[in-house]
C-alpha cells in the first residue's frame, strides 16, 4: 500500500510506520526538557557554584541577603574587601572558560561524525547521544559534590558533556529531524518552535533552580536536573512517544564514508556559488555562537552581575537570566512569525544584528541593575537571526544532506563556544580592575561584523540566482 508525503519537497523517505509529519509534538518535549537542564546547569549553577567555592577557600564573607549576593556592602576601591571581590570575579571566568572549553572540544570533532551518521540511523539515536552524556555528568557531578573534593574534579566533568555533543548536536538533531518532516514556511515556523521551546525553558527554569540553591543548597538542583534528563531520554526511548523520522539504512556503515558526507558538503566544487555562499553561512553561524548563541556569550553577563558592582545573589541572577532568556524566546516566536509575513530572510537577519547591538551597548552603560535587565529585555528580537539561518542552510542543501548539513553547522556552532570563551573569558579577567564592560563593546563591534558578511552572503546569493537563469 503506498502513502504521499503530505508536505511537498520532504527531505528523506520515510518509514511506512506512523508518520511523524502528521504530529503537530514531536522533538519539543526534547528541547523543553534538555533547555530546562542544561541552560541552568551551565548558565548559572557552574559559575554561581564556583564563585561560592572560590569565595569559601578565601574564608570570605557572604551576605545573608537573598537579593545583596556575595560582595561586601561598601563596594568602592578602597575597601580591602573589593580587591578580593575582584579577584574571586576573575578566577570565576577562568574556571569557567576552562569549563566551557572542556564541552566544546571534544564535541567540535564528535559533532560532524554523528550528525552524518544520523542519516544513516536515523534521528533517535542522535536525539540519545547528548541526554545520556548529560545525564553521566550531573551522575558524577552529585558524587564529586558529596565528597566535596577539588574543584577542579568538579570542572573536569564538563568533558563528559562534550563527548555527547552538548546543546549544539541535541538542537542539531531536532532540527534535521523538523526538516525531515517538513518543507517551505512550515519548516521555518517549526524550527523556530523547537529554538523557542528550548530557550522558554532554559529561562523558565532559571527562577525555581535560583530558590532551590538559595534555600535547599546546589545539590537538590542537580537532582532536579537528573530527574528531567531522565524523564527525556524515556520520552525519546519509549514506542509510541516519538517516531523515527528515517526509514534507516540497513547493512554495514562505512565510517570513511561518514565522514566524507561531511567534507564533501562544504568542498563541493559543482557550484561555486553555493559553495561560497554556504561557507559564509556558517562563518556567520561561528561568530553569532562566539558572541551570542555561545555558552560564554551568556555566562559573561552572569560573571559580570554577580561581580562587583552589581553583586547578584542566585535570586538575583535567576531573574536576570529568565528575563533575558525568555525576552529572547518571544523576540524569537513573536518577531519571525510577524516579519516573515512582509520581508525576505536577509532583512530580517539585519533587524536581529541591529538588536543585538543595542543589547550590547545598553549592557556596557547600564549603571544598575534594572538598567542591564531592560537593555536584555530590550535586546530580545536578537535572537530571530536562529531560526533564520537553520532555515536558510536547510534550504541551500539537498533534501538528503539535511542531516550531514545541520552535523556541520553544529560543529561549527562547538568552534564558536570553544573559542568564545577563549576570547572573551580573558577580556574580562584582564579589564574587570579597570573597564569591566570593555567585553560588551567587543561583542558590539562582532555585531557590525555579522551585518557586513550577511550582505556579502546576500551578494553571493543573487549571484547564483543569475546562473541558474542563465543555465535555464
């Protein structure tokens, strides 16, 4: 009995068993659960907890204020305790940046390998590989914090999320898997659901998890974490939950070939155009990771508040990421549906660079911290430049390089967060004495960056569109 695929152009054929097309829930519940674990993990208790284990080997003081934090009540230079405020402040980016990078390492070379193999497997088992590398962490996280040894024990378990690709390869499956099942603006709205749902629930989560630390202690948010973790990979495991979007391949897979999918991909010389127009998608990918979409991107307006001379307590700094996380997610949700009602992809990717930029500035000048919070709040349609440029790579490669496509761009994503914390980590640590926002303004200017390499990808575009008149 043969069936037609209810969305024209789907990109791969699909299994004669239910079909995931007709599912309006599908890998959301995956990126709500995954976002609600791993954005409080890494956002705020990894730093808040390394500050607070920094602030105990110096036998330094807290304030019991749920809403003062960790630094002293007189935060002017001449105080003794500002200069040690300062230097808990710059040792908590180290720590951090070396947390951050022990993620991204591994999963920039693991990411392209799995992804690719993901066409051939299909989508379950690439939905699997980050959850159950999480869910070994927080494991071992519970017993370094148990035992109560170095912190560098605790930091080193980074590595075992970036063996399981961390959040870049989970968001990379979801969205093969979206593009799997869907074509034309459908695809653009769903991809954008599934980026919405994983940034609600990273900022959703943030104000409960800032309570539970500030009255029951970081441990019970780690078993939190283990429970969702859990729950998610039931969900993706358990028949009937989530169909597989593939019909898989059988017989043997050839790894060389696997990984050939992947070079060949952004090597192909048919279409230079494409090519090129390809290649600048994903530098545009890279820098939007190192200063935006990047796991530092975000820790550095934490590390920046729960310094002097803002001082956020964990409430605090949960208000501060559910704003700024959730300001995101409805300048994402509310912003792409309105604007790709009257304008093209690339004007919409200006007016999000233009955002950002404003976020940035506002970020640098804020004097308190309503002002920083309003400049996030403000800064909120930033983030529509994601679900644009998932769909503009799904849409530059062929419907059976949708898996291989988005492997690579989640690798691309791993370099922006590997190399993000590499840069902006150390501004911060070299400046926060003497121009702490120093880091903002360099974020700002990456912005300008962004806007002069989306025109050239615009030029580069029309430039294969003129071929491919000439040619018919």
């Amino acid at each position: 009995m043969s069936s037609n695929d209810p969305e024209e152009g789907s990109s791969l054929l699909r299994s004669s068993k239910p079909d995931p097309s007709r599912r309006w829930l599908t890998v959301e519940p995956v990126a709500l659960l995954y976002g609600a674990t791993y954005g409080p993990f890494f956002v705020s208790v990894v730093p808040l907890y390394i500050q607070q284990t920094l602030a105990e080997d110096r036998n330094f003081t807290r304030s019991d204020d749920e809403f003062n934090g960790t630094c002293s009540d007189n935060n002017i230079s001449t105080n003794p305790d500002y200069k040690i405020q300062q230097e808990i402040s710059a040792e908590t980016a180290h720590w951090v940046m070396i947390s951050t990078a022990l993620v991204y390492f591994p999963a920039l070379f693991i990411s392209p390998f799995c992804g690719a193999l993901g066409d051939r497997i299909g989508r379950k088992l690439h939905l699997l590989i980050p959850n159950i590398s999480i869910l070994c962490a927080i494991s071992a996280s519970l017993i370094v914090l148990y035992l109560k040894v170095h912190l560098a024990a605790f930091v080193s378990l980074s590595l075992i999320v970036g063996f399981g690709g961390g959040y870049p390869f989970m968001l990379a499956g979801c969205f093969a898997y979206i593009a799997d099942i869907t074509s034309g603006k459908t695809r653009l709205v769903r991809i954008a659901i599934v980026q919405a749902t994983f940034l609600g629930a990273m900022g959703v989560a943030q104000i409960p998890v800032g309570y539970i630390i500030e009255f029951y202690g970081v441990t019970a948010s780690f078993w939190m974490f283990f429970a969702m973790t859990f729950c998610n990979i039931l969900y993706i495991t358990i028949p009937g939950c989530l169909y597989e979007s593939l019909q898989t391949k059988t017989g043997p897979i050839l790894f060389k070939e696997v990984f050939m999918d992947a070079f060949h991909l952004v090597t192909n010389n048919a279409n230079s155009n494409r090519t090129n127009g390809l290649l600048l998608i994903l530098l545009i990918y890279f820098i939007t990771d190192i200063m935006q979409l990047s796991q530092a991107g975000t820790q550095i307006f934490v590390i920046y508040g729960i310094g002097p001379p803002f001082c956020w307590s964990s409430v605090t700094e949960s208000f501060f990421s559910f704003a700024f996380l959730i300001a995101g997610t409805l300048g994402l949700l509310i912003g792409t549906k309105l604007f790709s009602l009257c304008l093209a992809n690339f004007w919409i990717l200006q007016i999000a660079y233009g955002f950002a930029l404003l976020n940035y500035i506002l970020a640098a000048l804020a004097p308190t911290t309503a002002i920083f919070i309003l400049g996030a709040v403000i800064g909120g349609l930033r983030a529509m430049d994601l679900p644009v440029l998932n769909t503009i790579l799904s849409t530059t490669v062929s419907p059976s390089e949708q898996g291989v496509a988005f492997a690579v761009q989640s690798s691309v994503t791993c370099l922006g967060n590997f190399v993000s914390p590499l840069i902006l980590n150390p501004i911060y640590s070299a400046t926060v004495a003497t121009q702490p926002s120093l880091v903002f303004y360099i974020m700002a200017s990456l912005c300008i960056v962004l806007i002069i390499l989306s025109w050239l990808w615009k030029f580069c575009t029309n430039m294969r569109s003129n071929e491919d008149v000439e040619d018919s």
